[in-house]
C-alpha cells in the first residue's frame, strides 16, 4: 500500500523539486545571456524585493505541495 501511495504521489513530489531548482537554473540562464537583466533583479531595491517575495512564495508552494503529497497510511 504504501508503494501504491508513494508512486501516485511522485508526479507531486517531483513538481515540488521543479519549484525549488527552476529558479536557479533561470538564473544560471540569465548570469550567461542576459547578465544586465539579473543585475537589475540584484542591485535595484524594486528587484530586491521582488525577488524576495518570489523567494517567500516559492516556499510556500513548496510547503503547499509537501502537504498534498504527504498521505499517512
């Protein structure tokens, strides 16, 4: 059962991984083609914060995700 439980919950599971390591690897993206871009999103206070609030909603989709997948037996 629990087998059962663990691959009906991966496709969530591994949607919760997508959210965490996307960032990053647009970030990788933008440091290697568009570094004026990033710079903004780094130095500017409006960037600051909006990059902050990003930060604070990936966490909680991915604590939003973790309860879904998270089925007791």
């Amino acid at each position: 059962m629990k087998r059962e439980i663990m691959a009906l919950t991966a496709q969530g599971r591994l949607s919760a991984w997508v959210l965490i390591l996307l960032p990053f690897a647009m970030a990788l993206f933008m440091f290697l083609f568009a570094q004026e871009q990033l710079m903004v999103l780094l130095t500017d206070p409006i960037g600051q914060l909006a990059m902050l609030a990003a930060f604070v909603f990936e966490l909680i989709g991915y604590v939003v995700i973790q309860r879904i997948v998270d089925i007791e037996v």
